[in-house]
C-alpha cells in the first residue's frame, strides 16, 4: 500500500505506555508529523480484544472488533477506555507510528 508521498522519507518511532483507565490519554510518537498508521498491541496472557491499528480515521482491532484513537495531532495521538480498549487501566501496551 503506498504511502500519500512515497518520494519522502518513512519516519517509524515506537514506545510503550501504561493504560490509565482515562477517557482521552496522549501518547507523544515522536514523529514531525501526524502518523499515517498506528500499531497497537497490548500485553499479557488472555488479552485478544486489545490489539489493533489505526490508519487515518479508521480504527480496527486484529479480531475485527473496533477500537479507537480519538485523535492525533504532529506531537500525540490520543487513545481512549471509553469508545474501545487501548487504555484499560494497568494493562502496558506497546505501539509503533509511522509517517
């Protein structure tokens, strides 16, 4: 799938976070501009539903089910308890963004 400037430079950072259980939590990605894709996979036996990706404004969980990244922005994208479960409180997720 090609990428909406192919010519420019791929930029991918990656990082972890610790869900809070909070309806709206910035993550800052690193990236000079707002992630075209987001990976997210959260970590520990028995969690199936909490993996996902995001590309653009559509959000899908590995299983199908729907998950959410509220927003992003060229500094944070913003994951959500309240719409999916990217943020469940105590669980560690590890993410990749890439521009």
């Amino acid at each position: 799938m090609p990428l909406n400037n192919p010519a420019a430079a791929v930029k991918i950072t990656s990082g972890n976070y610790t869900g809070d259980g909070a309806a709206n939590k910035a993550i800052a990605h690193g990236l000079s501009k707002a992630p075209e894709l987001v990976f997210i996979i959260a970590r520990g036996a028995g969690i199936v539903d909490r993996n996902g990706y995001v590309k653009n404004t559509i959000n899908i969980g590995f299983n199908g089910d729907l998950n959410t990244v509220t927003a992003w922005t060229t500094t944070n994208f913003y994951v959500s308890n309240t719409l999916a479960a990217f943020n469940e409180n105590l669980v560690v997720y590890d993410w990749v963004a890439i521009s």
